[in-house]
C-alpha cells in the first residue's frame, strides 16, 4: 500500500480523490447553505448555442452541489460505534437533539438502530466509528443495511420520510391494541425504558406452567380468554362447592401431557375436584376448577371455607368467610306480584321452554329446529297463499314481517355491504408483504415522547413496482395487523417514491335506518 | 493501475479516469463518486440521486451521492468496458482494529489540526489588521488598544480541538478496510434473469444509442421515460413500455395505456426487441377521435 501523504493539498481537477486539504477544510466554514433555484425546462432541443450554454450552466450547479462534501465542526459531532454483532450504533459521547424522536437507551448507554444512525450520518451531525476508524457514508449503507436490519428499499422510504420532517419508527406487533383491548378502552402502558426493542407483551403468569409443548400461545390465549371468561364464570347451581364441569365449558382442546400438576382454586372444605389427567388440558387456568358458588340458591353452605395460603400474596391468611351476615343483605322476600302481574310472567317471562311436552319429545337440536319451523308455518298460513308460496320461485318477503324502508332493502339484497376487516382475523402472514414503518407526524414533534408515542398517523409497507400488485387478502391481513391505523404502501422505482393507500368504502343507501 | 492523488492506496481499482465505480449495495448498483457520477452522465447514463444532499440535508428537493442505476444502465457502462463492478462484504464481527490505520487517522487528525489552528490565527490577525487600517484616523488609545490584542494573539491564542473542522466522507476514502473485503463482480452478474429484462434491455441500449436519455418510468406506468435531451433542462416526451415480441397484450390494457398518456401529455410508445439482434420495434399510441 503506498503511504498516503496528507499534507500536499489536492487540485479542484482531480476528481477522483474527495478528501479536502486542511485548508479547504477551514475554508468550508463559510460555504453558503443555499441551494440554487432550477430554471424552467424547454420543450425540444434545437441545438442552438443559448440552449447549450444554459445546459452547461445548469450542469456546472449540479456538479458543484454534489460533489460537495460535508464538513462538520468536532465538536457538534456526536461520536458512535457500530457494533457488528448486534447491529446497533452505541454512542460515546451524549445525543443531541435528535434524541428527542430517536434512538433507544439500554443499559445505562445511548443506542440508535441502523437506519437512524445512517441517516444522521448523511445529515451530518452523528461520526460512527468501526475499530477507531470513521466510517464513511458509503461504508454505513452498505454495513448498516441489510435483510436483518432494514433493506435499501425501506431505508430510502425511511429517510425520504425523516427529511420531510416526520417521525418514523419501526413497527412492533406486540404493541398493536388487538379489537378486543380497543373495546375495553384501557389506558396506554406505561413503559418507562425504551422503546420498540424491549417492549413486548407479556406473557400471562399462568404460562409457566411446566408444560413445554403444545399448547395454545400465550397471546392468542389472553385474547380468547378474554372474550369467553364472561361466559365461563357463570356461577354453578344447585349444589355449592361440588363442581362437575360440563363438557361444553370446554372450548380448546389441546392436546397436553398428562404430567400437568392440577391447580386447585378455591379449596373446598373437603370437597374432591374430579381427577381426570387424561381430559385434555389448556395451557394456562383450569376453568373446570373453578368454582363460584351460588350464594343465592336455597342450599348453600353457611360457610367458604379459608383460601389456600399459598395463593395469598406475603404472609396474610384469612379465615373462614361466614355467610349469615351477608345473606341477611340479600332480598330474599318472596315476591308479592299482582293478578295481572303473575298472569304476564307466566305466559311470557319466565316460561321455561322444557315445560313443553314437544320440545321434551324432541332428541336433539336437529329435532328442535324442525318442530319450532313447523310452528312457525302453521302459525303463518293464514297469511301465506298456496300460490305464492308453494312454488318454485317464492317471493322474497313476507308482508307485514319488514317494517321500515331499511330492513326491506336489507333482504332483498344480493350483494352484502362487508368491511375490510371481514374475516381479515384468521389469515396467515402472507409471503413478503410486511408492515415495515410507523410514522407519526411532523408537528406532534415537539410533543414526541419516545416511551409513549402514542397512535401513529400511519403504517407504511414498503413494495416496488416490480412485484405484485398487493391483492385483497394481503390488505384484509395487514389491515388486521394494523388495528385502526391505516396503512400506507410506499412503492419504491429505483429512487423514485409513490405512496398509495386502500380505503375503505361503503356504498351510499337511499334510506337511512 | 497506478494510484491518483492523495489518499488512494496502490490497488484502487477504478483510478482510472473514463472508468467508473459501480458498488453493490445488496443487489442495487450505486455510484458514489462525484467523478463517476460526472463520467456517467457524460456517457448518456443520468440514474437517480437517492441520498440526502450535503449542503442541505433535510430537504426532498435536490438528493445528494449516491445515484443509483437501473440494471440496464450498469449493464451499458459494463459492456463499454467504463465501468468496474465492485461489491463489498460486511466486516466479520471478530474483526479487530488495524494499529497501523488507525495511528494514519491520528496522524492526519493531528496534521489537520495544527494546520487548521495556524489558519485561524492568520485569520484573527488579518481580521485586527483591517480593523486597524479602517481605523487609521482614530483616536490613539483605540490603536494601542489594537496592538496589545495583535500582540495577545501571537502568543496566547488558543484553537481548541472541537473547533476543528472534519471532513465526513461520502465515499469510501480509500482501502480502509484491507483488499480482500472488495470483490470484484464479472459482468454476467447483471445479466438479464427473464425474457423481460432482457427486453428491457435491448430497448435502453437502443434509445441511447439514438440519443435519448432515460430515466425510470414507473410513476408513469411505464419502463422508462424517453428525454430529447438531458433531462436537467428538457421534459420527457415518451413513455416507453418494454414487451417482448410475443407478448399479448389485453386490449383494456392498452387503453389503460393511452388514456394515461393522454393525461399526462406524453406519448406512449410499446417497444420490443425484433428477430434481428439489433433491432427493436416501436409503437406509438396516440389518442384521437373518430371526427
């Protein structure tokens, strides 16, 4: 290798070495930050001498502005490292401004993702370093940048998008609200550390189990869980304590070792719980165990009986609950209902379907649905013609069954209206389509905080004209993995970049209903 | 090849004026030297800046370094024998520091600094001396008070080391890493992977060698936008869309097709590469009536 000799400065014709003399270097502290306006284009050439001296001209600028280097004062440059392994720049001297909106703290150091340390590295106010030396922005792009970080497509995206001043991040699953945490409208967590890198859902306590495989994931079980415990903490009745779970409570079945230790909850003073290891077993609460009993029945206990300690948190015990004082709160008056009263609650309120001798006679639900459909057409025979009704083609109403204007265009519909959302929760990733960004935008900035950014203003999918179209199912799926945010695909052609975006629409009715 | 100027160690493979340096950015051929990138352009070959620009960073208007090029037109700068086809590997993680690169940067930084620091004496200096000169009508206290300041200087300034200005290179500056990171790429890695491409290709080569400038086209729903001249200074006038001769095309297509052109004030023209082999076929479409 020859020996580089640093001190001859360079002349401006030599094109091929970028490096400026010291001179040029201090003399660079003056340049004007202004860029030049461009000129209106003409039509066609004509090859005259006016239109080739404004080509020159025009070039020259151009030239003049890209080849020009940054140069940046020592000490407005914050100094970081790059560490290969685990693709992250660490910073060794203290982050600027850019703090605000980027980067991510972890043991006690500053680190910034790849692509937000190459873009500072273009905008001139981050130095990475690799084994003491400075990296270039031609070493950054082509070690920062990769299938495991983020692409050159998705970085072009990234830094079109952080120049126009927005906030980008990367996406995380984990932090989308699912339907169901929308619904119940809980309040944002609160993480005080870090960002996209440590938040991750929990997992539920109850899958430390020591079960290893199979079994339901912990997510999709919290969800799941969630929407049927309203329906599985329906209290036992007739005898308390004893609880045969019945087999409809069962809703997953998955496959278990036998190995599985049962948890008790709510012992009961010597009742037995129903061993049966070889039932299939969800991961997680035993709903079957579970018992809550009728306080209200007739037969209850006078008494619950301790909870086990070990489920107590610290050393608290608690005694025997008696039951006496708290039934004496509860109403149980016999009801005095007038004539009138009692006659409307036995013809509509709480006739109790089994008292019909014909549903008893019937053996299954097949049984059931037919009688309750021959029923309901010899109650409306008399409105319904032979003619009309008994033929090939029926008419598609019945009078007097549709009231309003609405609810008769509703049946006679062919097409149904359905949503983007419409069967968008079973579908699996599809191949290459991800949601790569979350982008917030410019004038929440000051506002931006990195622990909490709040709801993003869109997601964006990076794609490039030269693949696929994305087609109904890869929108359904990455509308779904987006919740109620919308998603943005930014279509990439060789430098050039569109953002397209599917809505959702639903065709205008004439009624209002 | 022989290193040019200062910097470049003896195996700097494009140094060659007239040739250029294409590298490999996982499979996207950039330019990143602003020689090249003038080289380029003067072969016919524009590309697309993608980076930001130097001088103003934040800003979507003007890009900076580096250009990326469509295939075809490394292709083109391959097969004319301008351009060297350079792809690097990423440092393996183990790697450690080289004590002889690093005590270079040192010695740079250190030669740098006490250039830059004598730099701005001489311009504190000169700065008092023009105050002076201005002031040579002046009251004789403000003079001396002058000269103490010019004499404060010659001893006491102080230049501190965060003053310094530092160059953050674009391209990559040199071997720093050692010649076996970079390899060097044979031309038939950008050859055509389709029928398509390979369409494609022979139609860019065919519209430059008629003296259009090319850039890409698909905002337009095109292959490339056809320029009369360079595209600084003219509009494109041409859509061209690249099909191979058997290819069908659907006839909604093709009004697709021409209600975009007429949209947009360009003209649509259907290219495809003929039997012979340096024939392309063109088609122009144009909207009109029936009156």
């Amino acid at each position: 290798m020859a020996e580089s000799n640093t001190s001859v400065s360079c002349s401006s014709d030599n094109f091929y070495s970028e490096l400026l003399s010291p001179s040029e270097l201090f003399a660079a502290r003056s340049r004007s930050h202004k860029i030049p306006a461009r000129g209106q284009k003409e039509f066609l050439p004509d090859g005259s001498a006016r239109q080739r001296e404004r080509l020159q001209q025009s070039l020259e600028e151009h030239w003049s502005l890209i080849s020009e280097e940054r140069v940046e004062r020592l000490g407005a440059l914050v100094k970081g490292e790059w560490i290969p392994s685990k693709n992250v720049v660490v910073l060794k001297s203290p982050a600027g401004k850019f703090w605000q909106t980027m980067g991510f703290s972890e043991h006690g150091k500053q680190l910034l993702l790849p692509e937000e340390a190459l873009y500072l590295m273009e905008c001139g106010s981050v130095q990475v370093f690799l084994h003491d030396l400075p990296l270039s922005i031609q070493e950054g792009y082509e070690m920062f940048l990769s299938k495991d970080t983020v692409n050159l497509q998705q970085y072009q995206v990234f830094s079109h998008l952080k120049r126009l001043g927005y906030v980008v991040s990367r996406f995380d699953r984990s932090t989308v609200p699912s339907h169901y945490e929308r619904q119940l409208n809980l309040p944002p967590e609160r993480d005080g550390h870090g960002r996209q890198l440590k938040r991750k859902r929990s997992r539920s306590p109850s899958s430390q189990l020591p079960d290893g495989q199979g079994g339901v994931a912990g997510e999709s079980l919290e969800m799941r869980g969630g929407e049927t415990k309203s329906q599985r903490a329906n209290p036992e009745d007739g005898a308390a304590g004893l609880s045969e779970p019945e087999a409809e409570r069962m809703v997953e079945d998955v496959p278990v070792p036998s190995g599985v230790p049962e948890r008790r909850w709510w012992v009961e003073g010597g009742a037995d719980l129903p061993q049966s290891p070889t039932r299939p077993r969800h991961r997680g609460w035993v709903w079957e165990t579970i018992t809550l009993p009728d306080l209200g029945a007739h037969r209850c206990q006078p008494a619950l009986a301790a909870p086990d300690p070990s489920l107590l948190p610290g050393r608290l015990s608690v005694g025997v609950c008696a039951m006496e004082p708290w039934l004496r709160r509860l109403n149980l008056r016999p009801e005095r209902l007038s004539r009138r009263e009692r006659e409307r609650e036995r013809s509509r309120y709480r006739r109790d379907v089994n008292d019909d001798r014909e549903v008893r006679h019937c053996r299954s639900w097949a049984e059931y649905h037919e009688l309750r459909r021959r029923r309901r057409n010899r109650h409306g025979r008399r409105n319904r013609p032979e003619h009309l009704w008994e033929g090939k083609v029926t008419p598609l109403l019945q009078p007097g069954q549709h009231t309003t204007a609405g609810d008769v265009l509703d049946k006679i519909g062919v097409v149904g209206a359905s949503r983007l959302l419409d069967g968008a929760a079973g579908l699996e990733d599809s191949e290459g389509w991800k949601i790569s960004f979350d982008v917030f935008q410019p004038d929440t900035v000051a506002e931006f905080k990195k622990s909490s950014p709040g709801k993003p203003y869109s997601r964006l999918c990076v794609c490039s004209f030269e693949g696929p179209v994305p087609d109904l199912r890869v929108l359904k799926q990455l509308a779904f993995q987006s919740g109620d945010v919308p998603v943005t695909f930014a279509v990439v052609d060789h430098g050039d970049i569109s953002f397209y975006c599917f809505k959702d629409f639903q065709l205008p009715t004439d009624t209002s209903h | 090849m022989a290193a040019a100027g200062r910097g470049d160690a003896g195996a700097d493979p494009a140094s060659n004026p007239g040739t250029v340096a294409v590298c490999f950015c996982e499979s996207t051929p950039l330019l990143w030297r602003a020689g090249d990138v003038r080289t380029a352009r003067q072969t016919g070959v524009v590309g697309t800046l993608m980076g930001s620009l130097a001088r103003q960073p934040r800003q979507n208007c003007r890009l900076g370094r580096p250009l990326e090029l469509l295939r075809e037109e490394a292709r083109l700068l391959a097969d004319a024998g301008r351009a060297v086809l350079l792809s690097s590997s990423r440092p393996k993680s183990t790697g450690a520091a080289n004590p002889e690169l690093v005590k270079q940067h040192q010695e740079q930084m250190d030669q740098s600094y006490s250039e830059q620091s004598q730099l701005a004496q001489q311009d504190k200096k000169a700065v008092l001396l023009r105050v002076m000169a201005d002031k040579k009508q002046g009251s004789n206290q403000s003079d001396q008070a002058l000269q103490e300041r010019l004499l404060a200087l010659d001893h006491g300034f102080t230049f501190p080391r965060t003053a310094m200005a530092v160059q953050l290179n674009t391209a990559r500056a040199g071997m720093s890493y050692g010649p076996e990171e970079l390899r060097f790429l044979a031309a038939d890695s950008l050859s055509p992977r389709d029928e398509r491409q390979e369409a494609r290709y022979r139609v860019f080569r065919d519209l430059r060698r008629r003296g259009f400038y090319l850039t890409t086209g698909g905002k337009f729903g095109g292959d490339y936008l056809v320029y009369p001249g360079d595209p600084l200074r003219f509009h494109a006038h041409f859509i061209a869309i690249c099909l191979p001769m058997d290819e069908a095309l659907s006839l909604c297509d093709l009004l697709a097709l021409s209600r975009l052109g007429a949209n947009v004030k360009k003209t649509v023209l259907l290219c495809s590469p003929g039997a012979e082999p340096e024939e392309v076929l063109y088609t122009s479409l144009q909207w009109s009536g029936m009156v």
